[in-house]
C-alpha cells in the first residue's frame, strides 16, 4: 500500500479481495478484451473479412494488459477505450486492423459493466444465503426463548428470541428475491453502434438486417447471457444501474435494522455482538464492550443508502440518445456500492456466526414486566370467581399506577402482584397469582411460527443454493 496517496477505506478496511477483484483493473479490462474476441469471432462467422488467425491472435493476448503503455495512449488521445485498442493491438499486429470492427466505445464500456453487475450480484446472493443460514441456526436454537417484544422501544407482549430473529431473516428472504430478479433479468447492450441504430453493422453486413440480429445473439451467447437489450441509445438504459444498486439499497436497509436491533439489545445487555479476548471497547474507559461491529454495518448502510441516489439522478439527466455526464460518476457509485455492502454482509456473517445471549438477563427483564402483561389473565381469573369486570378493570388500572410509581420514582421492584393479592376485590391468594408468572404462556405462536418459516421459507432457499454454503466465512480486515 501506498502511504503517500489517498486510498478508498472500502478497499484497504472493509471490502472482500473477491469483490474488489470483480471491479479490478484486471478484471475490467480483460473483459473488455474478452468482448473484442467475440465481436471479431461473431463477425468472422458472419462473412465479414475477420480470419481465424487474427481471432486466435486477440485469444493468446486478452490477459497480459500492459498498462503503463496504456496510460501513455490515454495521456495522448484522451479517450480510455481507443487507448486500450492501440495498447491491445501492439500485441495483436496482425489483429489490429478489425479491433472494434464497427463498434462504439459502449460496446466493451457498458456491456462490461452489465457482466460485472452481473458477478457481483452472485457473489452478493451467496453472502445473503450465508447469512441466512447462520440465522436459520440461531433462530432455531431460541425459537421457545421468551423475551420481552418492543413497541416504540417500550415492553410490550412477549415473544422469542427466535422469532425476533425471524424477522430479520424475512427482509433478507424479501432482498434475496430483488437480487435474484435483477441476475436473471440482466441484458448485454450488445451491439448497437453510435445512437443505437446498428447503422455501421448494417453496412459492414451489406444492408443483411439478419446477420445484424444474429451479431447480437452471438456475442450475448459467448458472454454467458441469454439476449441483449431490445433497443437502446448508444448506451444501456442508466435506469439498469439506478435498479441495481436501489437492490443493493435494500440490503444495506434490512442489515442496518438487524444492527440497530443488536445495538439496542446490547444496551440491555440481553444480547451482544461477539467480542474478542484481546479486543478494547474504548480507549477511555477500559470496562466497555461497544457494539462497534454494529456501529460499522450501520455506518456502511447509510453511505449505500445515500449512494442510491446518484444512479437515480443520472438516469434521470440523460440526453437523448447519449450524454457523458454519466460516466464519471459510475465509475465511483455502482462499484462503491457493491463493495460497501460486500462488507456489510461480511460483518454481518460474523456478528451473527457469535452472538452471545443472555438468558438471565433476558428472563429479569420480562420479569420485570411480566405483572403488567398477565393483568388481563388474573382479571379474567378474577370474573370466573364472581367479580365485576369492570370494576376489576378500574382496581388493576389504579394498582398498575402505583406499581409503576414504585418502580420508576423509588426504584424498587415491581410489586403489582402483592398489591392484587392484598386486594379482596380479586380473592386471589399469591400462590394463585404466581401461576401466572410463566412467560412461555405469553409468546403464543412464536415458536411455531419459527418453525413454520424455517421449513417453508427459509430451507428451500438454503437447498437451492447449497454450493453457497461450502465457502469458507471471509475474516474480517479490522
């Protein structure tokens, strides 16, 4: 690394090497290479003057890009694509002549940047999958533990730890099928010329509309796709980026709601984040255990979320059949925003690969408020024995006060249930009222209901991409 010049802290901090590689130089450019293969070969098939020697040619050289020489031919014309044709044909002599035989710069611009949204879109689905099965397991394993649920952060009923965790799994579920859409749904540009009219194929291929059609479908076949966009300008419709990366939007979305869960839950200290032997919470205060993994998805999400709107703009502003103003902002915001929740998903495997729960606190908490929650259990207990249950209504809402006074102005414990007991209106001994006080009675269906999802959502996801679930977890840089 250099240390001298400014470097993007989603490379050298959060991104993964595969994910950056996708957007590489190499990657990039040897794609490119990859598309004048095609285009030559497709056109050589076709009748045009394109030989086999010249397609073998391009073939032996799409991977040794020099480019330092590269950068000498862009210095010169001030135009990236017809830098990398000189630096290509150099090494390709024989080639030179029919490099870009009848194309534009979009043909290797945009329908690269389609097949690297297309990878890292795979490679983002296998991450959700991943993190959808370290879920499953953790749902599975406290589908039945009652803890308490939370209205604008206040007690309210009970449900499971499972369940609540179920929830996060359902938006994962939601932005899986957004990412598998996108895959399927994706389009080479293709071939289109300067303004989308395939004008310069037309005359390559001698007024043949056909052969002009079949280019199309060639070069799509050898790039691994199944059609090309039906029409266009001379580029791709930006309106393709703006969906993509509203995609990656939704992600970053639903993985700042589970952070922002675990962030408040490791407030209660309920559940926690896993934290390293040697790792400091704070540099002040020694004590601390931050939810700093936490902290960091969030962070990541909010810069996604905010990134989301630069596609939008662009897609918005464009001219007619091309304007240039597209480009560099591209250039930054797709690929930033894949790396940014690349990293998002790694943390989240791993905050979710050791999330520690705390039973006992979990189980003060409800009974904390558990007296509160089982009043309309003991009022109904109550008008089975002969009271008035309006009365009793009036009588619970008065010592729920009082209670409730005891608790947040003198500290104390919540003692609705003695004040019940001493009650004669209830007649009910605290024995009696103690039967109340199982929170398993409370969480309804919640544990059911975890399994249900797990069975009928989620285990056909984890079945359908089980060659995603063999790759090792990627370790975190920080």
């Amino acid at each position: 690394m250099n240390k001298t010049i400014y470097e993007s802290p989603l490379s050298s901090r959060y991104a993964s090497d595969e994910m950056q590689y996708i957007f590489s130089p190499d990657k990039k450019f040897s794609t490119w290479r990859r598309l004048w293969v095609a285009l030559a070969r497709a056109e050589m098939e076709l009748g045009l003057p394109v030989t086999r020697e010249q397609v073998d040619e391009l073939e032996a050289h799409i991977t040794d890009i020099d480019y330092e020489k590269a950068a000498q031919w862009e210095k010169k014309l001030r135009h990236d694509v017809m830098a990398h044709v000189h630096t290509y044909g150099e090494l390709c002599p024989k080639a030179m002549p029919i490099i870009h035989l009848g194309a534009t710069s979009c043909y290797v611009g945009d329908n690269t940047d389609i097949i690297l949204m297309r990878e890292g879109l795979e490679l983002v689905r296998d991450k959700l999958v991943q993190v959808l099965a370290a879920l499953a397991g953790f749902a599975g394993k406290y589908k039945s533990l009652p803890t308490l649920g939370f209205t604008h952060f206040q007690a309210a009923q009970l449900v499971t730890v499972g369940k609540r965790a179920t929830l996060w799994m359902n938006e994962l579920l939601m932005d899986l099928d957004e990412v598998e859409y996108r895959i399927a749904n994706l389009k080479l540009l293709g071939c289109k010329g300067t303004t989308g009219t395939q004008a310069s194929f037309l005359e390559l291929f001698e007024g043949d509309h056909e052969k002009c059609r079949e280019l199309d479908r060639r070069i799509a076949r050898e790039m691994g796709f199944d059609a090309t966009v039906p029409v266009s300008g001379q580029t791709y419709s930006r309106k393709v980026d703006s969906a993509v990366v509203s995609t990656l939007s939704g992600i970053a979305q639903s993985a700042s709601k589970f952070a922002t869960d675990l962030r408040l839950l490791c407030h209660l200290k309920e559940v926690e984040e896993p934290f390293e032997k040697n790792q400091i919470g704070s540099s002040a205060m020694p004590y601390k255990r931050n939810p700093m993994r936490c902290e960091r998805i969030c962070s990541l999400a909010r810069y996604v979320m905010a990134d989301a709107a630069n596609p939008a703009f662009t897609a918005a502003t464009q001219w007619f059949e091309r304007t240039l103003d597209d480009s560099a902002n591209k250039r930054i915001s797709v690929p930033e925003a894949f790396l940014a929740v690349d990293a998002i998903l790694n943390i989240y495997l791993n905050v979710v690969s050791g999330l520690v729960v705390h039973e006992k606190v979990i189980e003060k908490h409800i009974m904390e408020e558990l007296p509160f929650m089982a009043s309309e259990n003991i009022m109904m207990d109550a008008v089975k024995r002969g009271g008035n249950r309006q009365e009793l209504h009036e009588r619970i809402r008065v010592l729920s006060q009082e209670a409730g006074h005891n608790v947040k102005d003198l500290g104390l414990s919540n003692n609705l249930l003695e004040l019940i007991a001493a009650d004669p209106a209830f007649g009910l001994t605290m024995e009696e009222l103690s039967a109340h006080m199982e929170p398993a009675k409370y969480t309804g269906r919640c544990p059911e209901q975890v399994e249900d999802f797990l069975r009928d959502c989620v285990r056909p996801v984890l079945d359908a991409h089980e060659a995603a679930l063999s790759g090792q977890a990627v370790e975190l840089k920080v």
